[in-house]
C-alpha cells in the first residue's frame, strides 16, 4: 500500500500500447520510435513488441524514417 506522502510518480506506459509494460527491457525503445511515428503499432492500440514485421512495414518504417531525416527531398531529385 502507498502512503499519501508518496510523490512518486508510477513508470509511465509507452503511448497508446497496453501490450508493453513500463518495466519492460523495451519500453524506453518502443517510446523513442513511436514519439516521432517511425513506428505506430496496430489499429488496434497494440504495439506487437514480439510479432514479426513483413517486408511492406519494414519499407514503411524506412519510408517514415526517409522523412524525419529529410531524405525524401533527396529522393524527388533523384
């Protein structure tokens, strides 16, 4: 049981995934990809930290990634 004195703040829970806990090795990881949107999980608010990705979300996440780093500009050009 917490004390009401306590100030502490519990562990924050990655944006939007109930399937990552906060205590989770990857947490900090999942919250640094989704903070830009290089990653957005599932429709369905998971984030599916364990599930395989398939060739088109990996080219959507370079894609994403193209745009952070202001690459696609380059690839217009090209």
């Amino acid at each position: 049981m917490k004390d009401k004195t306590d100030t502490t703040k519990p562990a924050e829970q990655p944006k939007g995934s109930p399937d990552v806990p906060a205590d989770a090795w990857f947490a900090e990881y999942v919250n640094y990809v989704a903070e830009p949107g290089l990653m957005q999980g599932y429709a369905d608010g998971r984030f599916g930290p364990e599930d395989n990705i398939t060739r088109e979300q990996l080219a959507a996440i370079l894609w994403r990634c193209c745009k952070v780093l202001q690459w696609v500009r380059l690839f217009a050009v090209l």
